[in-house]
C-alpha cells in the first residue's frame, strides 16, 4: 500500500470515528536527505538530552530513597527490567515501520493475535507447574468479564496510538505515551487513592515538557500528538484496571483474554473500515512479529519475572526509559531528527516521570520506620 493512499485511508478514518479538531502540522522533527547537514543538527540536539540524562541518573544513585529501592532489587532484575523497557521502546519504530504497508486496524489484530499465540506456551508451563486443585478455569465468566474490560482498554489505546503513529514520529510517540506514568496516580484520585506530592511535580514537569515537544508558535498541537496523547489516558485506564482485576484472577489468562478482545475488535474495525491484503501482511510481517512476538509475549512476560524481585517503583523508573529507546530507535531507523527545544521537552517529561514514581518513597520508607519504632 502506497504511503500517500494509507494517510488518506486513515484521514478518512480519523474523521468518521474521532471528534474534529481544528489541527496543523507538527514541528521539531524532519527528514534531511544531506546526511552532513542531519548530522550538525543532531550533535548538539543529542550532547542536550544526554547531558541531562547523565545528570538525572547521577543524582538518583545519590538519593537515599532509590539506594533503599537498590537494596531490595537484584541487577538480574533490573538487567530484565531494562530490557522490557528496550523491546518495548523499539517497538514505536515497528509499528512506525509496519504503517507502510498496512492500515492501523489490521496492524494491531494481527500484532494481538500474534501476541496471544506467543504467549500460550508461557501460559501453558505455568499452569503445568501448579496442581490440578489450583488451576483456575480456563473458561471463568468473571475472568472473561475481566478480559473483555481490559481488552477494550487496550483496543482504545492502541488504535489511537497507532493511528497518531501515521501523523507524528516514534520518538515522539514512545514520550507522549509514557505519561501515563503520570496520569495512573492522577486517576487513582477517583478511587480515593494517596497521592504524593512528587505526582503532582512530575505532572507540571509532563505538561511543560509535552508543551515544548508538541505544541506550536500558534499554540496548536499536531493531530498525531493528540490522537497519541488521548490514548495516554486509555493507557492509564488499562493499568488501574490491571491493578483491580490482577487482584482478583489469575494474571496470564487475563493477559491472554485482553489480546484475543483486542485482536477481535481491531479486525471486526478492519473490515468495516479498511481493505485487507495478504500481500500487504507479508511486506509487514517482520514489524509484525516484532510487536507481537517481542512486545507482547516476551516483554510482558520479562516483566512478570522481574518484578516478582523488583521494587514496584523502581521498576516504573527504569520502565519510563521505554520513551528514550523509542526516541533512540527513530533517530537510528528511521532518521527522525528532533529540535533542541523537543529535547528539552523530552528531558522535562523525563524527569517528570521518575520524579512521580521517586518522591513518594521517602515519606512511605519514613512512616514504616515509624511503625517500627513505636
């Protein structure tokens, strides 16, 4: 499928299925054909965003609440954890890359579909390992009420990410749906849940950064930012539901039901709204297995193993690195360039992330002292 036919395939779609919004094209990213000139751009752009990177990381080994989190995570764990946030983060240039030979809808049902098939030998084992008395049903109605919920979830988020991915870059894309980093403990206010005051720093630190990357001289946001930044939220949703449902049944069957309601759902949408071609999967197929394979089935479970040895908030941090290997691998694959005032943005959004994850650790560690104590 030609590059000009799919935009206008999913201009139409935006139009039918999403509120219009008065948009206008995205600055701070271009292609240079003259490599020299790409690469002067990119030296100065790249020493910003590492320098501050580097600066990050180095007064985080200072803090006291990351060294107490340190303590109780093994490098095994944290080697896991990165490499989930990797795969997870290259997955943006797949799904970037998979865009130009299929439509958003058929990508991500044959990305779902995929994913369940990958992860029914885990599924498989695991349950193989517990005795017979303790296998929850196959076939469990709360357990597929659970799955249908999450599934719609994920259908939501992933088609608009996917559908914003035409519009907008996998650098980009990879930060702006990070935020919801930010905005689980934001929904968590909902459900009466604590939060900290280093939630609501990270949030002005995410809205500043997500105004420097995106949002133009005019104050107008690109509509692939929108769409991403929209999916952000169903992001959230789908984890303060996890968080609920995980609780309650078992966590890789409600895994498998969630990707085979989203794979269902995105092809029911595909064939309403789009033309599926065999010969079009096959040119993709590489950055569909990659999503699926890699981002679904093995990350996913990458994730469940190390976090059984990992501080729940030191594993968001080094998972909100995610938004850097997205930024890293459009800068490698697919020569996105990003502005120096992007890369601020960027780094605001950064520390945002980790500081929403980070400041609270303090007062929880100094009150369970406490306790003790007493």
């Amino acid at each position: 499928m030609e590059k000009r036919e799919l935009e206008d395939n999913v201009t139409v779609l935006t139009r039918k299925i999403i509120l219009p919004v008065s948009l206008h094209d995205e600055k701070g990213f271009t292609r240079e054909g003259n490599a020299n000139k790409w690469w002067q751009q990119q030296v100065p752009a790249a020493f910003l965003f590492l320098s501050g990177s580097m600066a990050i990381s180095f007064f985080l080994t200072l803090y006291p609440g990351y060294q107490r989190m340190q303590t109780r995570t093994s490098w095994q764990a944290n080697l896991l954890l990165l490499t989930t946030a990797m795969i997870w983060g290259f997955a943006f240039v797949a799904q970037r890359l998979g865009m130009e030979h299929v439509s958003p809808f058929t990508f991500n049902a044959t990305r779902f579909a995929v994913g369940a098939v990958s992860l029914l030998p885990v599924l498989i084992a695991y349950r193989l390992k517990k005795p017979l008395s303790q296998r929850p049903p196959i076939f469990d109605r709360f357990g597929l009420l659970g799955g249908l919920c999450l599934g719609v979830a994920l259908f939501l988020g992933s088609s608009l990410q996917q559908i914003g991915i035409v519009y907008t870059t996998a650098g980009k894309a990879g930060f702006i749906t990070g935020l919801y980093v930010i905005i689980v403990p934001l929904l968590g206010l909902f459900w009466k849940q604590k939060t900290g005051m280093g939630t609501w720093l990270g949030a002005f630190l995410a809205v500043a950064g997500m105004y420097f990357l995106s949002i133009s001289d005019g104050f107008n946001i690109s509509q692939g930012d929108l769409l991403v930044l929209i999916s952000a939220l169903f992001w959230a949703i789908h984890v303060q539901m996890i968080s609920w449902f995980t609780r309650r049944f078992d966590s890789l069957l409600l895994s498998l039901y969630q990707f085979l309601f989203c794979a269902a759902l995105s092809w029911l949408c595909a064939l309403q709204w789009e033309t599926i071609s065999i010969s079009a999967i096959r040119a993709a197929i590489y950055p569909i297995l990659y999503a699926g394979v890699m981002s679904v089935g093995i990350a996913y479970t990458l994730q469940v193993v190390a976090q059984q040895k990992a501080h729940p908030a030191h594993a968001a941090i080094i998972l909100s690195l995610e938004s850097v290997f997205a930024l890293l691998g459009g800068w490698l694959f697919l020569e996105e360039i990003l502005s120096p005032r992007g890369l601020f943005g960027c780094s605001l959004m950064l520390t945002g992330m980790i500081l929403s994850q980070l400041l609270p650790i303090p007062m929880t560690a100094k009150k369970a002292s406490r306790c003790e104590g007493e």
